[in-house]
C-alpha cells in the first residue's frame, strides 16, 4: 500500500509531501513509476529516518491517480513503525536497487 501524507512541507519554491509503503521494493517500484528520481529517497545512514521519498505536489496528483491513499502523517508513521516492527527492517541506509532508476 502506498500512502501520501497530507501535510505539505515546504522546499524551496515547492510544496512537498512524503509518500510511504510498506514494503520497500513497492515504494521504489512506485516511485519509478512516478519518475521520481532515486536521490529523493530519504532513509540515509547520517540521517536516519523511515524510509520514504519527498515529493511535489504534481506528483502527489499523479499518485493519486494511480491507487495512492491520500492520509494524515501520522498515519504513515504508524504504518512504519508497525512494518518495522514485524518484518525484517531495512538497515539505516538501505540502497535503491539499481533495476528502479530512472532517466534524470
């Protein structure tokens, strides 16, 4: 499942939200689809964070368009913590597979 936040954050001229899934091969194939590329990825060793990718609001529309679940940010968190919780979590930094990058 591919949950949207509703809460807009804002990044230079643009408004983002975070999009999320449960399962990370899902939320990249997602991302691919949408053309967002792999730097957008947020799960870094440095930083470390739920694995989610920042996205405007064209591609917001866009993935609603195609079977995203518009939700409350909250929402997202507890669907990762749960996810985190019963499956066999990624590790702090987790690498897009090289088969989901698309042309920039």
């Amino acid at each position: 499942m591919i949950l949207i936040g509703k809460r807009q954050y804002k990044y230079k001229s643009m408004l983002m939200s975070h999009m999320a899934a449960t399962s990370l091969k899902e939320l990249h194939a997602f991302a691919a689809l949408l053309k967002i590329h792999p730097r957008h990825f947020q799960n870094k060793a440095l930083k470390p964070s739920r694995p989610h990718y920042d996205i405007c609001q064209t591609k917001v529309k866009i993935a609603l368009q195609h079977g995203a679940v518009l939700t409350d940010d909250r929402e997202i968190i507890h669907m990762l913590n749960i996810y985190y919780n019963q499956s066999l979590a990624p590790t702090a930094y987790d690498p897009i597979p090289r088969s989901i990058y698309v042309s920039a």
